[in-house]
C-alpha cells in the first residue's frame, strides 16, 4: 500500500497483482483511549484524523491514530467498500481487542482502500 499520493491508502505493485479476498492489510494502529480520553479529542478534532470505536459485549476502545498510526488511518470511508475491519486478538496471553483490516473483495491495482467505518464486524471472511 501507498500513501505517496496523499489522504488515501493505495494498492499499487509493480506487476498489478491483485489482493485475494481474505488478505490482511494491516490493524488499526494508535493509542489506546478511554471514553473521556476520546470526547476531549473529538472536540478538537482534525479534518485529517479518524479515531476508531470498537464497540465490544464488555467494552468499549477508541484508537486514535493522529501521533502512534501507521497507513491503516488512511483507509477511506465508503458506503461500497472493499476492505472489512475485524475485531482481532492479537498475540498470546492476555491481549488487547484490535482492530484489523481485511480485503473484502478482489482488490485492485491502484483501487483506494475503503471500508464502512461504522462497522466493525466479528464474523469471518
């Protein structure tokens, strides 16, 4: 993926090699907050800034990508998207709920990433 090109996370091989469904593209990186952590943050928000809820059975976590992300937080909105955020556990032992990014769809070359940011989904591919 390339964010060479500005706000937007593309695909983009040499050979135009396309991403099978299923393929993990990355998690969600950023800091870990708590509600209030998350409403003062959203009170300044940037136009360039996503954070991230996950809404689980016994918790709620934000991830705030602006200073700890990585590329993930150029995933774009899309009401037709063709990525899917799975709550994850990452790691062994006692883990911290994660957010990662899935190929909902054959991914094509130069197509921008996308998923439907209001959805977090624990089902399988």
């Amino acid at each position: 993926m390339s964010t060479a090109v500005g706000i937007g996370a593309f695909y983009t091989p040499g050979d135009g090699t396309v991403l099978p469904r299923g393929s993990f593209i990355c998690l969600y990186a950023g800091e870990y907050l708590t509600t209030d952590e998350a409403r003062s943050r959203w009170s300044d928000q940037h136009v360039d800034n996503y954070i991230l809820s996950l809404r689980l059975p016994d918790q709620v976590i934000h991830i705030d990508p602006r200073y700890k992300g990585n590329f993930g937080r150029f995933l774009n909105h899309s009401c037709e998207p063709n990525c899917l955020i799975q709550v994850v556990r990452w790691g062994s032992g006692p883990t911290w709920s994660r957010a990662a990014i899935f190929v909902s769809e054959a991914y094509l070359h130069s197509e921008i990433a996308s998923a439907e940011r209001t959805i977090a989904s624990t089902q399988r591919l």
